[in-house]
C-alpha cells in the first residue's frame, strides 16, 4: 500500500509540472515570425448558428478552414493530401457538420465540426468511371450526398449516399439522350440544366435529380436571346447561391437570370448588366439577387427580390474598391436585419489575384486576406536605403573632380549643413524625414533589417518588412502568367537584381519575367524594390515582342551602376535591357556563354557571344549534347548560386597537408529520370561543364522516385530520393569534388578528372525543400536547411552528411573533425529551428547574407511563410544579448585604477630604493 501511495503522489506531483514547448521560450518570436494562409478559394460558407460568427472556406490548395468574421484571422485549419489525392471536389454545411468530398481516384467524404474543427468522421465513396464521362459533381440534399457524371447521348448517373450511415444508398440512371458531347450543363442543385438544340431552336432543359421518374423541363430561348443564334453563340452560368438559378447570354451587354423549380422556369424580369456578378441568398421568405459591379474604383452593390425584381433601397449603395485588388466576385453572403439600420449584408469576395475580402453592406471592407502569397515563385531579400544622415554623408564621395581643395570646402559646408540640420531639428523647425526614414525601412549597422520581395504567381508583388513581415507595398500585374518548368511543372518567374541600393544616389532597380497570358510572348516589369513604383511607361510593363527561350543577368555593370539583362528568343536572337547596356555586353561577348536545355529530348545546347559586335550581338551555337536515352527525360538543372562566396580554396587534412577542392562556377548538376524494365525507375545525376561540353561526373540511382531534391554548392553536391528498394525511405547523397594534394593547370592537355567522395544517408522524414546557408564572405560552415513534411525545418550541420566519415576514424581524421559513419541522420528537437511554429506546403527556401559573417536570414515560403536567422558557427562576430556590460565596464574601470595606483606606488618604491 504504501508503493501505491508513493506512486499516487509522485504522479500527481508531476502533473503540476508545466512542459516547455521549445528551448529558449525568451526568444520566440523574436528574430522569427510566422504567417498561415489558405490559398485561393474555391468554396464558402457562413456560420449563422454559433456565437462567434465564422465563415467556412475550402480552397484549391487543398484546405479546409474557418475564418473570424471579426478579423479575418484562422480560427482553424486542416491541410489535406497533396495534388489529386486531397483536390476538394464539394464543400457544404448542415446544421451539425461540414461536409467535404476530396480525392479523384479514391474520393472520400469528412464530416468536420465547425466549431472546433476536429473530424468527426469519415468514409470512402465508391465511384465508377465511364469512358465518356463528362464531369462529377456533387451536392447535398436532405441528408443524403448526392453523385452525379453525365453519360453524352445516353444517361446521368445518380448515386446516393446516407451521410449518417456512411453507406451508399441507392443508385439509379436518368435517360438524357439530349445531352451531347458539345453540351454544356450546369449543376444548379437539386437540378441539372443543359443547353441544347430542338430543330432551329436553342432549349434550356433541366431535370430534377434526386428522383429517377421526374419529366425534363424546356424552356425554348429564342424569344430571349433572339433567332440565328447558334449553340456555341450563347453561354450559360451559374449563379451561385442558396437557391438554384442560371444566367443565360449571348454577348457582352445583357445576360438573363432563370429561376429552376420543380414545375419549370421562372424568368426574373429584368436584363442585368453582363459585368455584373450575381449572388443568390435566402432572406425571410424572400429570395434576393444580389448584384454588384466594378466601375472607376468604386464597388457599387445592390440587392432586388428575385421573383418581382424590385429594388431593395437599404442594399444600394458603393465602396471604394482598393486599387491593389482583382475583379471580385461574391463567393458567400448572408443578410440579416438590424435593429435601426434596416437590412444588412455580410459579403464574402473572392478576387482574381486569390484576395479574399469581407464587407458589411452597406458599410466599407472589414478585412483583406493577401491569399497570392499562399503561391510565391520568386523570391528575393535585399539591402535598405541608408538613412537621411549617412545619405548626406555618400554625397561628399561625388565631388571627387573638384580636387583636394574643393572637397575640403565641401566637408566644411556640408558639416555646417549638419549643425544648422540638428538644432533645427531640436527646435522643431527642421524639414520632415524622409519616407523611408519614417517608415523606419533604413538600413542598420549589422545589415539584419532588409525588404523580402516576393512575386506571386496570381500576377502580385509584394515588398515584405523582413523584421515585422508587414506588408510595406503591393502591386498587381495585369496581363501576365508565370513560365511553366517543363522538367518540374512548377511556376517560377526569373527575378533581376540591376542595381542595388548601395549606389546612392541611383534608386535600386528589379526586373521580373513574366509571360503574357494571350501570345505567350515574355514581359518585363521593372520596378523599384523598396518602394515598389514601376520605373517603365506602362505602369512598369515592357512588352518584348517574343518569347523567351533563355535569360541571364551581365556579371558587368555601365556607368550608373546598372547590369543588362541578356534575352534569347525562340529564334536564337540576342536581346539586351535596358538598350544602353549592349556596350557592356558587347566587351564582355568573348567571355560570355549562353547554354540552354529541352527537358523532354534531353538535349544541351551551348552558345557563345564571340561574334558579337557593338552593332549586334550574336548568340552561334558551339556544342550541343544529348543527356537522355529512350523514356528519359530531364526533371532539374541545378546551378551554383551566383553570389556565393568560396572562402577555403582547400580543406586542410590530419597529416597537415591540403587537399584542394574543385572549384569550377560552370558545373550544372543535371537530374534525369527514366523507366527501366527491370529496376522501374531510376535517376541519372550528370555533372557537367557548360562552357566546354564535357561531363565530370554522372551517377544514377536505380529504384528511386519523386520528390528529388538537390543542393549545389562550393565543390560538394547534395540531393535526396525516395527508395523503393529499402521500404521506401528517404535517402540523401553527398558529393565532394577535389583535385587532389597538388593543384596543376595546363592550358594544352586536358583537364583532369576530379576525385569523387560520395557517402548516402538515410533521413527518417518526406523532404519537402532544401536549401544550403550561405553568409557574406564565406567563411562561416555551411548547414543545410531541410523542409520535413511534418511542418518542421531542420538544420542539419554539413558534418552529418561529409562523406568522408570513415567506419574507422583514426587519429589523424578525428584530428581534423570527422566523425564515425553512421547512416541514419539525427533529427534533434533543438535543430528544428521553426521549433512548433508548423509550416506546412513548404515550396522553397531562401537563404541571404546578412552584414554579419556569422548570420544567414531564411526565409521559408509555401501555404504558410516563415523567417528568421541563423548562425551555423554561433555569432563569434556578435556579443551575446545577456552580456553583462555593466559588469565588464566596472572590471575595465577597475583594472584601469589599479593600474594608476599601482604606477604611482612602484614609483615612489623606486625612489625610496634610490634615496637608500
């Protein structure tokens, strides 16, 4: 009895204990920050029935969430399965649940709560493919979750699922010959209406489908639409809503609303403008159509009974409409009475540019959600403006032609300008600060405060405070796509850093390439980094006039600091921007190659400049090589950063000799996948040499599959694979190239190979992205940044994945600091360095120098964003912040009286020896 005393109390002793949730809790979120999104929306609902008032939404990057109708903020989230597997097909909610149907060859239905958000339940839903299947949809009614795929010329298929037993119900088949392959049906549940043509006649028909013998309603459109209309002529839409309704048009003017109903259609009477976005929602006992229209900046909205069309005063009005927003369209709404104010509103919009907003009308935008940054494919982190007094400062380096005596004059007047600056300034009298200097974006004395410019692949630009991660500017692209990578199908946006903010007076300057929605043809946007105003006609678009095969930044600048971008057209046609840099690429032509690579033959193509004149530069083909046999294609090319910095040029050894590396800024790392009959798939890395043609090294790994990722850096390579030999783990390889102990070079014979040390790991995590630190100088060790799947980011020390760790470490390596080989990879909590902020969809990692050698700033971007810093080899550069500054000032204060003291003593010693 006593143990089970002891027991009781040491456990409840325990219990009391409070966990801690990271390590160092004084630092959260300090130096980091995070921020969660949901990605563009695609479903919504609100909530009428709980106290806090939310507003349910299922969106195209697979999530499930609800949002604050107060602040916008996430009140709860679920991420579901990545690409297909978790595509939410439907959304709905009930009184009790919300319903979700995700997947497409496995389709399974949740039931959520709304409150909390935890799932209640869920099962999978039997679906049977048909060959000429048009489309599925879905829909609820009464309980009962309902399938529906059209047959052309033959049937629709009904299938009926009982959500509370989690089974089908019952199963049957509508004959609709009339639907053919050019018919285009909308599902305005519980019916289904179609455009179809009856002899001269274009038809609207509708049939109920939750019954398998209730008759097809027509409506004949002629009278509406007018004769010699064809099918392809008129466009029928849905309107969304909680009543079924279509809208039927043939142009760009007018459009009719229908209402569907069981004994046929009920034409609304009046024409609605064709710009206007319709929304159906339920009031009382009255059905409204709520209308609303985008005109010179102003979001005008108004409200009419759909069965009468009469205008409901209280609903008309405007908002002004942010410049920095899309075309909206109402995804939600709900109306409610007030007590003095009469009926009211609460509007969900859903923009172009994946921008969700709320508003209350009539009244004003309650809150904005910036869901484009949910979808970043370009990312950059750069230097601020110095601030008003330093800039003062640079102005005297732009006197040097006035000659020593002049600059000195100019050092007086400008000291004297200083003074006169800062007592006006104690006075109050003095002129206002800049804007950057207000706004607190200037650079500080350790280069950690600096702008993240992000570009987003729904055509937005974002400047982001990397300290606060506020949002400092904006600007939306119209017009615009992002370039599509045909070896990972992934959008990204090739980002130009021409100038920096270092060349003062000269404003820093950005280039993105984008590509234009209707002729595929490539477009500039240039524009200022820190402000965000477009520095080009056209609100910052150039126009190209073709498309872009290959594009690269000129390592030389001209006289104002500027560095052209090189462009190579489809036809094999050299362009510069801006025009007044062909100079600078015309006397760097010999030197400069251009290569390019086709993912689908595997063919790498060399160019080189040489021929180039002040006139024209010209882009002639020098080598051409094919990487890929039969099934094999290209999936990445993976270069070495171009602002790396090699610090070590060899890596001193235990015997204290040196062990060059092979240092080459023109190897590409080439990643090749392919199917083989025997080992399925495999991947090919190929190391090669893009000036010459020559391959360094190639290696291939049989039974290996997606997601592969790689990291270039210095001498070493990195990537990582799922093996379906060893129970489909992760596995990574390292690479490290060197020449040897003795560096040789000969301009006649032919380089020599270099030796190869490779090692392969095992990771017990799904890799997501990876990224290597990189500093200002080089000299801090390099760590690598992994992504998990689990929403952690690990930093993982370059010593783990040497390989060069032996089984048997002798003296003189564990001299030199390599470690035993082990091949699984730790996975400490205390390198996870997001600890339990969770980032979740993670598509990429960047990594900037700071002005600290010891310090790199991460930036972290995907569903969710993340930021902080990081410092592989501690901050050796940076006292720590419990340094104690009092203590050590006392200790110096004394050190420095007891020297005085004990001066003055040995010297009066000395001299009572002398008098001796």
């Amino acid at each position: 009895m006593d143990k089970i005393k002891y027991s009781v109390i040491t456990v409840i002793f325990f219990s009391f204990l409070t966990q801690s949730l990271c390590l160092y809790e004084d630092q959260i979120g300090k130096f980091d920050w995070r921020q969660t999104y949901v990605g563009k929306l695609k479903f919504a609902s609100f909530d009428t029935t709980s106290t806090v008032k939310k507003v349910f939404v299922a969106t195209e990057e697979n999530v499930v969430a609800a949002l604050n109708l107060k602040s916008g903020q996430i009140i709860w989230r679920h991420v579901l399965e990545k690409a297909e597997q978790g595509q939410i097909q439907f959304m709905n909610t009930d009184e009790e649940d919300i319903i979700t149907v995700s997947g497409k060859n496995t389709v399974v239905a949740r039931l959520w709560d709304p409150q909390s958000g935890y799932l209640n339940s869920e099962f999978t839903l039997t679906q049977t493919p048909h060959n000429r299947l048009i489309n599925i949809k879905w829909f609820l009614f009464q309980k009962q979750l309902f399938q529906v795929s059209s047959v052309a010329l033959s049937h629709i298929s009904v299938t009926v699922y009982n959500i509370t037993t989690e089974s089908k119900a019952s199963t049957y088949n509508i004959p609709a010959p009339w639907i053919t392959e050019e018919s285009r049906c909308v599902l305005a549940a519980p019916y289904l209406a179609c455009l179809a043509t009856i002899g001269q006649d274009i038809v609207l028909q509708s049939v109920t489908l939750t019954g398998n013998a209730v008759p097809v309603q027509t409506k004949v459109l002629t009278s509406l639409i007018g004769e010699g209309k064809s099918l392809q002529q008129v466009k029928l839409d849905l309107i969304n809503g909680e009543q079924p309704a279509v809208s039927v048009s043939t142009d760009d003017i007018n459009k009719h609303v229908l209402y569907l109903q069981t004994n046929g259609f009920t034409l609304y009477p009046k024409l609605v403008p064709a710009s206007s976005k319709l929304f159906l929602v339920h009031y009382e006992k009255n059905n409204i159509l709520l209308q609303s229209v985008l005109t010179d900046g102003w979001l005008e909205m108004s409200g009419s009974e759909l069965s009468t069309g009469m205008e409901l005063s209280e609903l008309e009005g405007k908002i002004k409409y942010p410049t920095n927003l899309g075309e909206a369209y109402i995804a939600a709404a709900a109306c409610s009475s007030r007590k003095e104010k009469g009926l009211g509103c609460r509007i969900l919009l859903a923009t172009d540019d994946h921008a969700i907003a709320l508003i209350f009308h009539p009244g004003k935008f309650v809150w904005i959600r910036e869901e484009a940054l949910a979808s970043i494919a370009a990312v950059e982190i750069l230097d601020l403006p110095v601030s008003d007094t330093d800039a003062a400062i640079e102005k005297e380096f732009d006197h040097k032609e006035t000659g020593f005596l002049g600059m000195f004059v100019h050092r007086l007047t400008s000291q004297l300008l200083q003074l006169r600056s800062l007592i006006l300034t104690i006075l109050g009298l003095g002129e206002p600060p800049s804007a950057d200097q207000r706004a607190g974006l200037v650079r500080d004395e350790f280069g950690l405060h600096k702008m993240i410019v992000a570009a987003s692949s729904a055509g937005k630009v974002f400047g982001i405070d990397n300290l606060s991660g506020e949002i400092i500017w904006q600007h939306r692209l119209e017009s615009v796509k992002p370039y599509v990578d045909q070896a990972s199908g992934k959008n990204h946006m090739p980002f130009f850093v021409q100038r920096t903010t270092r060349h003062f007076p000269n404003p820093a300057q950005c280039a993105l390439l984008l590509r234009h929605k209707m002729t595929n043809e490539g477009m500039l946007f240039v524009f200022n980094p820190i402000t965000g105003h477009p520095l080009a006609e056209n609100n910052g678009l150039i126009r190209l006039g073709y498309k872009v095969k290959q594009t690269f930044l000129l390592h030389e600048a001209n006289r104002q600091f500027l560095r052209g971008i090189l462009l190579l057209d489809s036809e094999d046609n050299l362009h510069v921007y801006p025009e007044d840099t062909k100079s600078v690429a015309a006397s760097v032509a010999s030197t400069t190659f251009i290569f390019t690579a086709d993912p689908n033959t595997g063919l790498l193509v060399g160019y080189s400049l040489a021929l180039s004149t002040q006139q024209k530069l010209i882009a002639s083909r020098v080598w051409e090589i094919k990487l890929t046999q039969g099934s094999q294609r290209i999936t990445a090319v993976v270069s070495k950063s171009s602002i790396e910095k090699v610090h070590s040029q060899g890596r001193v050894l235990g015997d204290r000799s040196v062990l060059y590396k092979y240092i080459n800024p023109n190897l590409v790392a080439v990643l090749t996948q392919g199917f083989d009959p025997v080992h399925k798939r495999k991947y090919s890395l190929i190391i090669c040499n893009v000036i010459c043609c020559s391959v360094v090294f190639s290696i291939t790994q049989k039974r290996a599959r997606d997601p592969v990722h790689i990291v270039h850096s210095e001498n070493w390579l990195l990537y990582s694979y799922v093996s379906d030999i060893t129970s489909r783990r992760t596995e990574s390889v390292t690479l490290e190239l060197y020449e040897g102990k003795v560096q040789t070079f000969s301009s006649v014979a032919a380089p020599l190979q270099p030796i190869v040390d490779r090692q392969a790991y095992i990771l017990a995590g799904m890799i997501e992205s990876m990224k290597e630190t990189i500093t200002e100088k080089g000299i801090t060790s390099k760590h690598i940044l992994v992504s998990l799947a689990n929403g952690g980011i690990l930093e993982l020390p370059w010593i783990f994945v040497d390989p060069r760790r032996p089984i048997t470490v002798t003296p003189e390596m564990r001299e030199e600091g390599v470690i035993p080989y082990i091949p699984e990879l730790p996975l400490p909590h205390d390198a996870i360095i997001n600890y339990n902020q969770t980032v979740q969809r993670v598509k990429g990692i960047h990594t900037a120098p700071s002005g600290l050698e010891s310090t790199c700033l991460v930036f972290v971007y995907g569903l969710d964003l993340f930021y902080t810093r990081v410092s592989p080899s501690k901050t050796f550069d940076l006292l720590k912040e419990d340094f104690d500054h009092f203590l050590i000032t006392a200790v110096l204060l004394g050190l420095t009286v007891t020297s005085y003291i004990t001066k003055k003593l040995s010297s009066r010693k000395a001299l009572k020896q002398a008098w001796k």
